[in-house]
C-alpha cells in the first residue's frame, strides 16, 4: 500500500531539506576558508595590483559561497533560511547578511552597469604619417577590497553563526532518523558539470533572496 499524499508529500519535503542543509555545509566551509585567506590582506598595506586579484578572488568565493546556500536552485531543493536552522541574527547581522546577499547580486555573481567603477583611455600607438592610425585601450577597473579590518572580523563571525546553527540543526536531526542521512547524491550531470554547455540565460540570472523565508 502507498503512502497517502500528503505523507508523501511530507516525505519529499524533509528529504529536499536534508540535502539543502548537507550541501549547505560545504558552501558554508568554503566561505569559512576564503574569510581565513583574506585575513592575510593588511588593510593599511600597498599591493601589486596581482595580489590585489587575489585578495579579490578570495572575497567574491566568500561572498558567493555564503550567499550560495539561500539561492533558489533548480531541481526542487528549497533554498536555506534561518528559520530552517533555528537562528535568529541581531539587527547587525541582519544587515550585514542582506548587505552580502546584495553585493553578490550586483557585483559578485552579475556586472549591474549602475555598480560597474572602470576607467578606460584609447591612445595611439601608430608611428607612420601614411597610414591610419593605430588604437589601444588602456584599462584601470576597482581592484579594491570591500571586506578587511572590522568589517572582515563581523563577517566572520556570521559565517560561524550561520555554520554552527546549520550543523547543530543537522546533529538533531541525525540523532531522531540516522537512517535517512545514508545518502549518495552523484549524478551524471553533476559528473559532467565542468564540461557542460552553457546554462540558459534564465538559470544565469537566479538571484538569492535574503534568506527570511519560510521553511
């Protein structure tokens, strides 16, 4: 006999949670590990603007990676809240988390033209009088840091919060159905991940919402 609907229903709820919160787990360590490396930028330091790169690097992985988790992703999967997790953040918190959702909104994950800082210069550099000219560009984009000193500080403390709340969560529910955490999720898709094709305009445009949401 199969399961009435609404059991079913229930069932397929809890699993989609489940995985959310797993997957949530290694979003939430990789922002952890890019907050650590860019620990090592000194805020009253001068840097190569190759280093500076690679501060930048570490911070948009921290912000994507954290943001990553409260994403709408396809394949049914709710996205996480801090409801799910049972974690109510201060009125700073709150903020900082909406200001990290919208910085990868605008900056991280797409190029919004009203947050685009570039400044561009055509020169020539064709040294014949018969000739047209011929023109290069030169380029200088904001290589800054938006995350260092405090700002870093309280954003690591979040990332804790939200980590430590996520795994308490995960330990409660383990301890009432340990048998629902034996689970491989390795599709041939997620395989093939790095060698797929583009993904449509649509799937690039999913924004992340702040998290407020129900469950």
């Amino acid at each position: 006999m199969s399961a009435p609907p609404d059991q079913e229903k229930a069932t397929q709820h809890a699993d989609a949670r489940r995985r959310r919160l797993l997957y949530s787990l290694n979003d939430l360590q990789q922002a952890l590990s890019a907050c650590a490396f860019l620990y090592e930028c000194d805020e009253d330091a001068s840097y190569s603007k190759v280093d500076l790169r690679r501060f930048r690097c570490f911070e948009t992985t921290l912000v994507v990676a954290y943001t990553r988790p409260f994403a709408q992703s396809r394949g049914g999967t709710m996205p996480l809240t801090m409801k799910m997790v049972g974690l109510k953040l201060s009125d700073e918190k709150r903020s900082l988390h909406e200001r990290l959702v919208e910085m990868r909104n605008t900056i991280m994950a797409h190029s919004d033209e009203d947050m685009m800082r570039m400044t561009v210069e055509p020169f020539d550099v064709w040294e014949g009088d018969s000739e047209p000219p011929l023109y290069m560009i030169q380029t200088v984009f904001d290589e800054g840091i938006t995350l260092t000193g405090k700002l870093l500080f309280d954003t690591n403390e979040l990332l804790l919060e939200v980590y430590q709340a996520t795994v308490r969560t995960l330990f409660k529910d383990l301890q009432a159905r340990p048998e629902s955490f034996a689970l491989r999720i390795d599709s041939e898709a997620a395989r093939a991940a790095r060698n797929t094709a583009p993904r449509s305009a649509a799937a690039r445009g999913a924004q992340v919402t702040t998290g407020d949401e129900s469950e």
